[in-house]
C-alpha cells in the first residue's frame, strides 16, 4: 500500500507544531529557503532527498509528524509518493505552501540580504538578454536578434538537459558567493 500525503491548512499545521507533535520540512532549494521560509521549518532540498533520505537530527522520523512544504504547494504535491516513503510516521502536505502559511499571517523569517534564487535570477537575466536582442535587433541590426534566439535555445536546452550554463555562471557572480570571515 503506498502512502499518501494528507493536506493540512496552515493553522492546523502551526497547531501540530506548537504542541510538539510534528516537524515542518521545506523541499525546496537551499537558495530559496535562505530568502523565505516558516518560523522553524527545517530545509531539506527534494534534489538532495533520495540521497540522504530524511534525516531528522535530534528527532525520529516514526516519532514525529512531517508536515512537507514548498513555496506555493505544487512541488510538493507533485512528489507526494516520494516524500510519503522518506518518513516512517504521519505524512502531511501543508495546503498553498509557504504562501499560504504567510497569508494566515503566520510566522515567516525573511533575509533580505540572501540573493535571490537562482531560477529567478536566471528568468531576470533571459528576459534582459531577450529583449535587449529584440530591441537592438529593430533598431540597429536583425543581426542582434541573434541573441534572443541563442537565449531561447540555451533556456530548451537547460530544460530538456537540466543543466542551465546561465544558472552556473550567475552561481560565480559576487553576490552569490558566501561571505568572507
């Protein structure tokens, strides 16, 4: 019998915190729980999950409830099976995610000095690079929309592959690398 998630509303998440019975898991990437995430959430990337299973530190896995989160719930939605088979007890989805544990007004640590995700950046960078092809490519030379297809092949290629070279080049961008002691 294969385990499901069940969903959970964001108060009856926060209840099952406070009285100790369960444990909140954000899936997604370090680089967005850094920005974002619930008042004592606990980060364990989905890439990473298979890897290390869920390693819980300082609670069993069978003696807690997991309550997995994502920023809007789809992530976590999607890869239901998975995160129920990386948990001995109790499986919940938090229903909306992290947006809608915010919109109940419940606690959210925000760092605004952490960079923004990289797949945000990456969005950021594409458009510019686009539209600036397109731009120079009516104004100056077609030559220019060049680049808005070079673009678009690099954003299918990383899409089919799951290797974006934009994404690697940005990860060496100063704001990006881990402050110096």
């Amino acid at each position: 019998m294969t385990k499901i998630l069940n969903p959970l509303t964001p108060d009856e998440a926060a209840r099952r915190l406070a009285e100790g019975r369960a444990v909140m898991i954000d899936i997604r990437e370090a680089d967005e729980f850094a920005r974002r995430r619930a008042r004592g959430a606990r980060s364990r990337p989905l890439s990473s999950l298979d890897a290390g299973g869920l390693n819980l530190e300082g609670g069993r896995p069978d003696a807690l409830e997991v309550i997995f989160t994502c920023r809007s719930g789809m992530r976590t939605g999607a890869n239901g099976a998975r995160l129920a088979a990386a948990c001995e007890g109790p499986a919940h989805v938090l229903e909306g995610g992290l947006d809608a544990w915010d919109r109940a007004g419940l606690p959210v640590e925000t760092d605004a000095k952490a960079p923004l995700e990289m797949m945000r950046q990456v969005q950021i960078v594409a458009g510019l690079l686009v539209l600036t092809g397109v731009i120079l490519g009516l104004a100056v030379s077609p030559w220019f929309l060049g680049v808005a297809g070079f673009v678009g092949a690099g954003l299918t290629f990383a899409g089919v592959t799951g290797f974006c070279g934009m994404a690697r080049l940005l990860a060496l961008a100063p704001w990006n690398r881990p402050a110096r002691a």
